[in-house]
C-alpha cells in the first residue's frame, strides 16, 4: 500500500442531478471544463455493455445520486438490481451476505459483481480469498491520495470521517448539569460528567464506526472501551443519536461527518438560517475511511462483465464522479482536488488531523476486537 497526498479542482454535471445547487461543495478556484482523471472517455462509457450489480453500503441518497448518472453516462449497461446498479445494506449486514453466498468453503460464485464498502479491511480479506479482479489505473501515485492495493485489486473511491458533535443551542442546559462538552475523543469516553450522555454507532454493525474502534485502541488500548461502558456509551444508528442530540438525551454524539453535513445542509434548504448542531473535529485527531471499489472475480461474479466493471470502477475515480461523492458529503479521493463537502473543512487539513487505522489489524483481527467490544461494552 501507498500513501498520497494533495489536491486539483472541477466543476461538473451538476445539472445531471437532482436537488444539487452550486454552493454544495467549497471551491476557492476556477474548475476545468471536463473530468478524465482515470483515463476513462465519454466514448468509452458510452459503448459498455451487459448487466451489473454493486453492493454497496452508501447511504440511499448518496446511491440514488451515483445511480442517476451511471445511467446517465453508460446507456447500454442494464441496472441488474431491480432498475438500480446497486445493492444496499450496512456494513456488517454485507459482510454477511457475502460470506453466505461465498459458502462455507468460500468458492461458491456471488450475486454481484463489483463492491463499494465502508473499509479497506474487507478488501483485504477479499483478496486473499481470490474473490477480486485486478485492474490498472493510470498514474494512481499521481492521482490518489490515499492508500491503495498495489496489485490493483482495491483502490478508494469515497472518504468517510468520523467526528464529533454538539447541540449549541443546549449548551446552557448541559452546563447546569455539570456536563462537559467533550472536544476530544478521549474526553468523550472518559469524562465522567458524560456518563449516561454519549451515543455512537454499534461497530458489530458499522463498518465505520469498526474501523472508529480499531484506531481508538490503537491510541488508547482496551481501557477505552472500559471508559465507554462506564460512561453508560449508547449504541444506535446515527438518525436516533442526532434526534437525541436535538432533544437533549445526548450531549455529544461520535458520528459521520456526513450525517451532521446532511442535516445542515437540509436545514438551509428549508429556509432555516440557525442549524442547533454543530462538528466537533476531535482534538485527538479525526478518523478517515477511505472507502473501497472493488471488482468481483470473473469465474465469481454474477453476470461476468468485468470489462464494464472496470470501465465504471474507473469513472468512480474521474473528477465528475468525485463531485458527485462531495455532493454526498463525503470527501474526494483525488490528490489535485481543492473542493470539498460544503460545510466541512479542507480535506488536506483533516489528512493532517487523521489518526490512522491500522487495516492489517482491522482485517486479521477482527473476530478479537468483536468479542472485545462485546465483552466490555455490551455485556
């Protein structure tokens, strides 16, 4: 694996898209007029061919956005889920499903034929199983800035980041409790005054909020976990952690920068001018997720396609389909990209904040750092 860095710009077919205006993503400079970035052409995704299906854990909006301009742009590619190229479900609850179309033996083919996925973890494990096509990018060093397999079977398309946040407007309220906004993640399982407050993700179920976890005891080892439970931490889904926040049943919430993004984002849409929920990127550094594409083994995949699987695998990392992704709030995987979400901050800043994830140790010991979490958190 290689490590990139830094950024470039674009400006694209945002008229291609439902519901998206010209202030959803920053820009502090001009854009260019067309997005080539992986060498695929217009001609080229126009002449593809056959039938798809992605399994994917991006959020319905954010899927419903790629969906429209993969029609868009590969016309003679037949959507192989129902009208959709996509198959959603949550991390865990993916992972799953792969390992029981996979069969016990792991060499039965699947019902798909490329993947996006939370983390870099499962890539890794796919890989050695033999379940993954490699294919070539032109230039990766230069274009990306962020890890990927060098062999080629795994490269990233979208970045999650894991943050905190606050409810400004109940600030007053938490202070007469004695509550504490925490500022860092080490704060947010070990100040007491939480106790009973905090509210994250279940990373038996997120694969985000997993990949949170392996970083969090690489910093601060298992007695985070033990501060979590005494600190009473709750695990939900990141709607019911943000309308507890709103309520007041939380003080502070570990969540996906792009959920709080989202919600912001909507709430001026509605004519709202004051949001009552605000980031907090932890003084103990942010958690970044480059999430993979990865293209299913010919002899295991679905409909056997995996010329029109590299052809989309390849325009996931063109600047047209990166606008689409900070659309979605999540940040670019492009080393010459300047834009980012709207209402975020630069994501060269946040590579400087990142904390790290060891995905070695995410992928070999994932069964250990389960039953962990089980054991101290959710006994």
């Amino acid at each position: 694996m290689k490590t990139k860095g830094i950024v470039c710009v674009l400006s694209l077919c945002l008229a291609l898209m439902s519901g998206c205006s010209s202030k959803d993503t920053q820009d502090n400079t001009p854009a260019p007029q067309n997005s080539e970035s992986s060498g695929t052409t217009i001609e080229e995704t126009e002449d593809v061919e056959g039938e798809l299906v992605i399994y994917t854990s991006m959020y319905p909006f954010a899927i419903d956005m790629m969906d429209k301009i993969l029609k868009e742009k590969f016309p003679k590619l037949v959507p192989g889920n129902d009208g959709s190229f996509f198959f959603y479900s949550g991390t865990s609850a993916l992972i799953t499903k792969i390992y029981g179309e996979m069969g016990e033996k792991r060499d039965q083919p699947l019902d798909a034929d490329m993947f996006m996925v939370a983390e870099p973890a499962f890539s890794l494990e796919l890989k050695d199983y033999g379940y993954l096509h490699p294919f070539e990018v032109e230039n990766p060093d230069k274009l990306l800035r962020f890890d990927y397999d060098e062999e080629g079977y795994w490269y990233p398309v979208r970045v999650l980041n894991m943050v905190l946040a606050r409810n400004p407007e109940k600030e007053s309220y938490w202070a007469e409790k004695g509550v504490t906004i925490p500022k860092s993640y080490k704060d947010f399982a070990y100040d007491p005054s939480l106790k009973g407050y905090i509210s994250m993700s279940d990373p038996m179920t997120s694969g985000s909020a997993y990949a949170s976890v392996v970083a969090l005891l690489d910093k601060y080892g298992e007695e985070y976990l033990d501060k979590l439970s005494e600190n009473k931490v709750m695990r939900e889904s990141g709607s019911t952690a943000i309308a507890k926040l709103q309520s007041g049943e939380c003080a502070s919430i570990m969540i996906l920068e792009e959920s709080i993004l989202k919600y912001i984002d909507d709430e001026e849409k509605k004519g709202n001018k004051v949001n009552n929920l605000e980031i907090i990127y932890p003084e103990d550094g942010v958690i970044l997720v480059p999430s993979t594409v990865m293209i299913v083994a010919e002899e295991y995949s679905k409909n056997v396609n995996t010329e029109a699987a590299e052809a989309v695998a390849k325009w996931m990392l063109t600047e047209e389909a990166q606008e689409i992704i900070m659309q979605a709030y999540m940040h670019s995987v492009l080393a010459s990209e300047t834009k980012y979400p709207a209402h975020s901050i630069d994501t060269n800043e946040l590579i400087d904040m990142d904390m790290g994830v060891n995905w070695e140790k995410a992928y070999h010991e994932r069964e250990e750092i389960n039953n962990l979490w089980t054991e101290k958190v959710t006994k």
